[in-house]
C-alpha cells in the first residue's frame, strides 16, 4: 500500500456564498409560502353569506394544489441547502 499522505478523493470544498443566498432565498419562500397558506386557510373560516359551494369548491381545489406543490418545492430544497 502506498503511503496515506495523498488527498482522500471525498474532498469537496462548499461555497459560502452559495450557501448564504440559498438558504437566504429558502427562507423567504417558506415565509411566502406560510403566508399564502393562510390567506386560502382562513377563506373557509369566515363566515359569509356571499360564498357559493362553487367558490368554495374553487378554493379547496386552489388550496390542496399549492400544498402539492409546496411540498414538491420543499422536497427539492435539500440539494440547495447545501451545494458542493
């Protein structure tokens, strides 16, 4: 075997400034998102007399694709979170 002085091949070095924007951008876009959700929440707890069952089937069907796609989006953060 050869002596152990050489670099492992695992080396990877990570750009703080990459980290920083990212997870800078991470966060406002989960704060957007936190606020969005609660505006389209909060829809279904006002009581009104002008809401049809088709605005409201609207609104739940508007409310459960950003969910979707707010959990798609935060499954796909994790290669940003920490790029090499």
């Amino acid at each position: 075997m050869e002596s152990s002085s050489k670099l492992p091949l695992h080396l990877c070095h990570v750009h703080k400034l990459s980290i920083f924007i990212n997870r800078t951008h991470i966060f406002f876009h989960s704060i957007a998102l936190v606020f969005l959700l609660y505006y389209r929440a909060s829809f279904f707890f006002i009581q009104d007399t002008t809401k049809t069952k088709a605005t409201t089937l609207a609104w739940l069907l508007v409310f459960v694709s950003e969910i979707l796609l707010s959990f798609e989006w935060l499954l796909s953060q994790s290669f940003r979170r920490r790029p090499v």
